[in-house]
C-alpha cells in the first residue's frame, strides 16, 4: 500500500516518536520550517512535540496520542519526525495498527525512526519512508542532493536511479552551519554483482536487530537489505550486528544487501568491511554493494520500506514508491 503523494500546499505534522523537538534550538527550527515552505509544504506540529523527559524524550501515551492524531486528522498528508534517538520501539506495543492502515498516509525519518518504519509496514503493508527528519531540513548548505531525492520519492511516482552525489560531510553540521567540511564522494563499491530486484527492508542496522524475534520484524523474502550505522558503533559491533541479521529467519530470501555512508568515527574502513562482508558465506550468493547516499552523512537519499528497487551491478534504480 503506497500512501498518496505530496503536492505543492499539502500540509504536513511534526511528531516525536523518539527523541522530543525541544532540543533543537529555535534558529533551526526556523530554517527548517522554511525549507519545507519552499517546497510548498506548510509544518504543523503535534500537541506533545516539545514534551521531554529525563531521556530526551516524552512519555508513550504522548507520543501515542500524536502518531495517532496525526494519521487521523484528513488535513495532513504528510508525517516527519522531529529527530532520531533511542526509543522508538518502546510504543509499539500501543499502535493501533488498523488506525494506520485505514489513514494511510507518508510517515518520514531515519535512524531511530528504523523501528516504526519496519514494524508499521509489516503490520499494516503500508509503504513507509527512510528520509530526512523535520530537523534535518534545517542545514543551510549541502542539502540540494537531499531535496532533490526527497522530491523524487515523495512527491512523483516515476522510479528513479541513485546517483552518488558529488561530495559528503561528516561533520557535527549543527554546531557551525557556515563552516562545513565537505569531501569527495568515495565510488560506489561492487563486492558481489549482479543484477535482482526485491522488496526494500531496513535502514538502520542497530534499531532494526530491536525487531528480531518480535511480532514487529518484517519479512525478509524476496528482500533487498539497505543497511547503516552510526557514529556509536565500531567495526566489531557492525559486523556481529549485521551476523544476527544474518541469523534470522527467513534470511536465505534476501536478494542483495546495499550498505549506506558509515560516518568515520565507526572506524570501518572499506578494507574491513570487505573483510566482514568476505567473511560471510551466507552473502556470497548474494548481490553486495556500498557507499549509497543513506545513513548519518550528508547527504541522503530518501527511499521507500517496503517498496521496490533494482540493483544492476552500480546501478541502483528505486522503482516502487
């Protein structure tokens, strides 16, 4: 089920599923705002946006009664989160899944957001979509590439092929918006080729592995894996993470794994992730590419869970969505 596109005067609704919107400050808010309205979009923001607690985050029936609302209220079409964080799948256990599934409608984020993304299109098989956050609207440079990827899976229904962008940044662009450190793109790498098309599960790989052995992890038949990590993991962490993913069931119904931008501070080089994915026997039948512009660096794609893409060798073409 793909829910309906954005239009130019389409509005949409704030919320904060994970961490709470108080601790970005008003300038960025602003900005952030602003894009959005360039894109022809007006923000509204939940009841319960700025609530925080002793986690940097609200209390569940808070942030229940905002998810809710904001697919009942008919005026919005859209939903982006505030930010990532850590608690997400601490409300899915309170959804209500038919409520979901009978207003279907664009829930938008990242990071964190993995779990709320995965779950809610397996219990609903409504499309979802790994993208910017409402705060991640708010960097003043290195942002075109984003937008444009936003526009091309948010607001059109045509496929469209990922490029690389240009460049990158890793840095903290939070702290200094006027001194960005920007570098060159690495190539996109090939480990296994091939050419398969399949269902897109995935995201962050950390908060996904919160889904294992839950009613909330979606099925990984006839799946392309799209995978990431943050600045909190290291090379080792990544590699038993992406092994327990590995073990679940169901797993051999995996067509290809395409890793995201890993920031620096992982400490995974692309020699040792050649290492991880050489060592892997379960991925050696399997289509295996990396440094797709998803994850914590800028910029980012956005890209559809549970919507389809096709990888043919380099080429990767995102075609329902």
């Amino acid at each position: 089920m793909i829910p309906e596109k954005l239009k130019f005067g389409d509005k949409i609704r704030v919320v904060s599923p994970a961490r709470s919107l108080a601790i970005i400050n008003q300038e960025n808010r602003e900005v952030a705002r602003q894009t959005f309205n360039k894109l022809g979009l007006e923000v509204t923001f939940s009841k319960h946006v700025e609530e925080i607690d002793d986690f940097n985050s609200s209390s569940i029936a808070s942030r229940i009664e905002d998810l809710h609302e904001a697919f009942l209220d008919k005026s919005v079409k859209a939903i982006f989160t505030s930010i990532g964080g850590f608690s997400s799948n601490q409300i899915l256990d309170y959804l209500d899944w038919d409520l979901i599934k009978a207003n279907p409608k664009i829930l938008c984020g990242f990071s964190d957001i993995t779990a709320l993304n995965n779950a809610i299109y397996h219990k609903t098989g409504l499309v979802t979509y790994q993208g910017p956050h409402f705060s991640s609207l708010a960097m003043k440079k290195g942002l075109d590439y984003t937008l444009q990827y936003l526009k091309k899976c948010l607001f059109e229904d045509s496929p469209f092929k990922v490029k690389p962008s240009p460049d990158f940044s890793d840095d903290p662009w939070f702290l200094d918006q006027e001194n960005r450190n920007f570098e060159t793109h690495p190539e996109i790498k090939v480990f296994h080729a091939g050419v398969v098309e399949g269902k897109i599960i995935g995201g962050n790989l950390c908060t996904l592995n919160l889904l294992q052995g839950t009613d909330y992890m979606p099925s990984l038949e006839n799946s392309i894996l799209f995978v990431e990590d943050d600045d909190m993991s290291d090379p080792q962490t990544i590699d038993r993470d992406l092994q327990s993913l590995i073990h679940q069931k169901g797993f051999t119904g995996v067509k290809a794994v395409v890793f995201g931008m890993f920031q620096k501070k992982t400490g995974l080089t692309e020699k040792l992730l050649t290492q991880i994915v050489e060592s892997k026997k379960q991925l050696k039948n399997l289509v295996v590419v990396s440094n797709f512009d998803f994850g914590h660096t800028t910029p980012r794609i956005t890209f559809p869970v549970g919507g389809t893409a096709k990888i043919d060798n380099l080429e990767l073409t995102i075609i329902k969505h």
